[in-house]
C-alpha cells in the first residue's frame, strides 16, 4: 500500500529492548517483520496503537504482553503468558502455546492455531482466546470476563473458580473445576460462537455442538461461622 512503512528488526542483531524501542518509534500502520527471534522473551510488548508485526519463528515468555492496538502474527511457536494484559489487538500463534496463554487479557483477540498448555485464559479479564486444539488443565482458571474458545478437548479441572468469563469446548473436557458448571446452549451462544469461529478460522469447530461452561456462583461470597473472627 502507497505511503506505508515496512521495517524489518533482527534479533542477530539487536538486543530485546532495541527491537521494543525500534517497534515504538514506528509510525502506525507500519508492517514489521521481527527475524531471527530464537525464543527470545519479551518481544512487541507495552506497545501502544496499531503496527502489523510478523515474528518469523519461535518466540519466548510474554510475547505482546500489555499491548494496546498491534496485530502480531508469531509464526511458530511461544512460551508462557503470551497476549498476558493484552488490551486490544490481535495476535495469532501458528503453533502452539505454552502456559499461562492470555493471562489477565483484558481485550483483543488472541488466536492459537496449535494447543495451549495448562492455565490458558489465566485471570481472564475481558479478552477473547480462541484455541484450536487442545488446552491443558485449569484453564479458564479464575476468569472474570471475556470468552475462551477450545476447538480441541480441555483437561482437568476446566473453569476452576470461573466468574462472568464463558468458556465454549467443541471436544470433550475431562474434568469441571470448582464452581464451574455445564450450561444449555443458547442461540445467542450459537452466534457467538459461530461468529468467533469466524473470526479465528476455526472451520472444524460446529457452533451448535460446543458445550457451554459458566460459573455456578457459589464462590462469588460466603457466610462467616457464627463468632468467627478473620
């Protein structure tokens, strides 16, 4: 396109933070490519606005972390809390994601075409995380808001401690956590699954088919013993 800019940063040949301080130096709209990155942690966080950043390999712990506004494509696979705080913006990982994946995300879209380790959607907070695979156990675990979407099957203790965050699984789910529960479907469920499905490219995941997990609400208070001091 006329007038945009393209840059491409080495992890060959510049340290993490010079290729953080470069990405905030580019005007909005510019098209990044991040190469060599080699697992290196910590890449395209705290930045704000819109850039298109592609990171061509694996990348480390934290990738987009506390960004505002970017589109990152990791072509490969990342290590813990990727999209951890994300506000808005996109990130798609073409491989698959280690622990921790969307941790406390508050907005934007997070897309694995891969599976997700354990405690995926971590403390949600409003993001939207879409797995196409598998995820590992306590996911969802302590979400408050925001949406998770399993293309695959869930392991053990699914939505442990879930507040208003809903969690759809396409596969099976070997275990609810601790005030989660199954709920009926609704037609505004089925849109909404059929419109982040969508959105991910996830053409395996059947919106009429997911099982919706939700809260039970039991853990939102308790009642103190009679005496009891704390």
């Amino acid at each position: 396109m006329a007038g945009m800019t393209a840059a491409e940063l080495s992890c060959a040949e510049l340290s993490v933070r010079e290729v953080n301080k470069a990405l905030r130096q580019l005007p909005a709209g510019a098209v990044v490519r991040i190469t060599e990155p080699r697992g290196r942690h910590n890449l395209a966080v705290g930045l704000s606005g819109h850039l298109d950043i592609t990171i061509c390999g694996n990348a480390g712990y934290f990738t987009g972390g506390l960004c505002d506004g970017p589109d990152i494509l990791v072509d490969g696979f990342v290590g813990w809390s990727v999209g951890e705080n994300l506000m808005s913006g996109t990130i798609r990982v073409r491989g698959n994601a280690s622990e921790c994946a969307g941790a406390s995300a508050r907005g934007g879209l997070i897309v694995i075409d891969g599976d997700a380790s354990s405690r995926a959607g971590i403390s949600l907070k409003g993001g939207t995380i879409a797995v196409a695979g598998d995820v590992g156990h306590m996911s969802g675990f302590m979400a408050q808001a925001g949406t998770i979407l399993i293309g695959g099957d869930a392991a053990d203790s699914l939505g442990d401690s879930l507040y208003e965050a809903v969690i759809y699984v396409a596969g099976k789910i070997r275990s609810l956590g601790s005030d989660a529960r199954v709920e009926e479907l609704s037609s505004e469920d089925v849109r909404r699954v059929r419109e982040l499905a969508a959105a991910a490219g996830f053409s395996h995941v059947r919106a009429e088919d997911v099982t919706r997990v939700a809260s039970a609400r039991n853990l939102y208070r308790f009642d103190a013993l009679k005496d009891q001091r704390y």
